[in-house]
C-alpha cells in the first residue's frame, strides 16, 4: 500500500509530466496577451500553479491542453481587472466599409506573385503591432485559431463563450487584422492602391463619432463606453452571435450552413 | 449565390469548416467569379503570412526550470 506522501508525489510527477509539454504554447500565447516576458512568465508560472492545485478537478479524457489554456484565461482576467487597463477600441462599421474597397483594389498586387511574401519588406513588429490593435476578445481567437490551431469549438471552452460567438470574434478579428496590414503595406509603400488613409480612429474620436450616429438615431457596433472595461472586453456579447446556423457534426467539426 | 454570401463564409470555408454540401457550392462559385476567387487568394495568403510572422516563440528555459521547481515544492 502507498503512503499518502508517495501518492501525492505521483499526482506531481503525472502532472508535470502531462503538463510540462504545453510550456512552449502556453508562453507563446501569454507574451502576445501580456505583450512582455515577464508577465507572460509570471502568467504561464500562476496558470501552473492553479492548474496543478485542480488537477484533481480535470476530467479524464476531456482535452489537457484547452483545459490549460481556460486556466490560463481565466487566470490574465483576474490579473487585468486587478491592473484596470485600458481597451482597444476600433469601430467595426468602418472597418467593414472600406475593408470591401481595399480588398478589391489590391488584390492582384497581393496575389500575382505566388512565391513572395506579400509584404517582403514589412517587419515582424508590425505584424505584431496590427495583432496588437484588436480588442482583446478578437486578438485572443484569433491567436487560439490561426496561431494555436485551436477548433472553435476548443476555443468556445477555452472562453466560455458560444461557438457562434466565437465565429463572429474570427470574421471579426481575421478582418480587422486583414484591414490593418493592409493599411500598413499601402502606407509604406509595399502595395500600391489609392490613398485611403489609414483609419484606425482614436477612442476619442470613436466615442465622438458614435454619439453623432446616435443623434441621427442610427444603430452602431461600437459597445458602450458606459460600460465598465472588463464588461468592454470579456462580454458574452449576445448580439455578436453569428447569423450562421451553426450545425455539430461528429465531435470536433462544425459546419456552417 | 451570391458574392455576398461567399465573402460571409470565405474565412470558415478557408478552415475547412463549411459543409461538403456548401463547400462545393463555393468552389463552383470561385470558380465562375475572379473577384471571389482573388479574394480568396489573398485572405489565404494574409493569413499563412501572419502565421509565419508570428512564429512561435518559445517558453525561456530559466522558466521550464523555475516551473518544475515550483511544481515539486507545491506537492
């Protein structure tokens, strides 16, 4: 029979041993939500610590590593109401306007040679600059889909939200981040196209401007700036449920019908 | 169908996440219309370039080391 105390150093062992193998993955996406080192460690560190302290709580054969990740969620938001930070803003009507125009107009720039990198010259910072432009709750997705390979319905656990929001979140942020590139490639002269500038507006400017569209009583994206900044960034948003039927087939696969 | 339709679902169709039903329904529809088809190509290419952009980056070792540690004491 086990001692309790051998027992115990068995749950660590196993724990480490499961765990140990996301560190790469959880890091990678602590740095882009903190954006430094070392609150991306001390993230990672808090997120292995509460993970172990429920280890217990884990249900077998459910997946480990969305489980590390909803630790790890859960874990920053707690850290980021305590700090109060400020939100990104962005006005998603804008965005969605002359997202259309750009597209079309530079497409054949961006596709005619096939074995370039679309921007050659366009640094790895301004990538990281436009990933760094989304609201959070956009940013996060799309780091759990495109980056980490997430399914959404992972990535629906991971945020606690529906999958239909979680769609909504990526058409959302994939555009957006699409939109901003763009506007960098064409500001710095790596496509050509017309001079559109660049119109990622300031909160300033956005409240400005939601106050006149709601003057002329016209509906808006924009959430409220009443609401207080956690509410702002990690809201269930109801109203941002995809109008897709989404529609479960099999386990992991979601189609969109 | 429509461009309008195709643009809404372009991003999950690109993940594999349409139906096969639907599926063949856009290609039919990328493949008689340039726009849709070219628009294709570049939210593809925007995103495999935004992939290798953001290329991992992985966890310090003084991390790994301090993680294990802290692991081992917390038993």
């Amino acid at each position: 029979m086990k001692t309790a105390e051998a027992y115990e150093h068995e749950q660590g062992w196993d724990f480490e041993k499961a765990a140990m193998p996301y560190v790469d993955s959880l890091y990678n996406t602590a740095y882009r939500m903190t954006r430094n080192s070392e609150d991306a460690e001390d993230l990672v560190q808090e997120t292995y610590l509460k993970a172990y302290k429920y280890y217990d709580k884990f249900e077998e054969g459910t997946n480990f590593k969305a489980w590390l990740f909803k630790i790890m969620k859960n874990t920053f938001i707690n850290n980021y109401r305590k700090k109060k930070l400020t939100p990104h803003k962005i006005d998603f009507s804008e965005i969605e306007e002359s997202y259309e125009r750009v597209i079309q107009k530079n497409a054949p720039d961006l596709i005619r040679d096939p074995e370039s990198e679309i921007f050659q010259d366009m640094m790895d910072a301004d990538v990281k600059r436009a990933l760094d432009s989304l609201p959070h709750d956009y940013k996060m997705v799309v780091l759990l889909a495109d980056i980490e390979g997430f399914s959404y319905k992972e990535i629906a656990e991971i945020l606690d939200c529906p999958v239909g929001t979680v769609m909504s979140r990526l058409y959302r942020g994939r555009k957006m981040l699409e939109r901003t590139l763009l506007d960098y490639a064409r500001k710095y002269g790596y496509i050509r196209g017309e001079a559109e500038p660049a119109k990622m507006r300031s909160r300033k400017d956005e409240v400005k401007g939601r106050k006149k569209k709601d003057e002329k009583g016209e509906e808006t994206d924009v959430q409220e700036p009443e609401e207080s900044e956690e509410e702002v960034l990690f809201a269930e948003a109801e109203d941002e449920e995809f109008e897709f039927e989404v529609e479960e087939q099999e386990e992991e696969r979601f189609e969109v019908e | 169908m429509l461009c309008d339709d195709y643009k809404r679902v372009v991003y999950f169709f690109l993940d594999g996440s349409v139906s096969q039903r639907r599926a063949v329904e856009l290609e039919t529809h990328r493949r008689d219309c340039h726009d849709c088809d070219e628009r294709t190509l570049v939210h593809r290419k925007l995103r495999d370039f935004v992939k290798k952009r953001l290329a991992p980056i992985s966890a310090p070792e003084h991390l790994k080391v301090r993680l294990v540690q802290s692991l081992r004491i917390a038993e």
